[in-house]
C-alpha cells in the first residue's frame, strides 16, 4: 500500500519536523521517496493517534551508505505523512 501511495507524490505530506531533519541529514525528498517505494518495514505498525491512521518506520538498506529510516503515517489508506527521516 505504502509504495502504491506513494507514486503520487500529492499524496505524499512532510511534517517540518521531518523536513528540518532531512535538511540536517542531508536526506533528500527523492531519497525519501526511493525508501518509501523500495524499503521495508521495520518494526510493529501500530494504530496512530486518529481513526483510520497506521505508523511505521521504513528502512531503506545501502551498500556503502548510511541506511535511511522514514517514520511514515498512513492516513485512511490514500495519504503518508512523514513524520520524521
């Protein structure tokens, strides 16, 4: 579900929290979007704070790299919000 949202890149919302991270990181949003698309999850997914939300972490293992990890929150099936990379 994950990596069919996220093709839609309108469909794909970054908290400032997640951006100020990246930016010290130097993660990009295409980075972001290869992990999404092409990562695994690590870990439980657990209920979100509101109905029909979903969280999970998303990793995304490099050779030669640092790995990314991509704290993402499905909203009713049809939106991800990061909430942190």
């Amino acid at each position: 579900m994950i990596r069919l949202i996220s093709q839609d890149t309108r469909k794909v919302n970054f908290s400032e929290h997640a951006l100020d991270r990246m930016e010290e990181r130097g993660i990009s949003t295409i980075d972001v979007l290869r992990v999404l698309r092409a990562g695994s999850i690590v870990g439980d997914i657990t209920p979100g704070r509101r109905s029909g939300e979903w969280k999970c972490k998303i990793v995304e293992h490099r050779k030669k790299a640092r790995d990314i990890g991509v704290a993402t929150i499905v909203v009713y099936e049809s939106r991800l919000f990061i909430k942190t990379a």
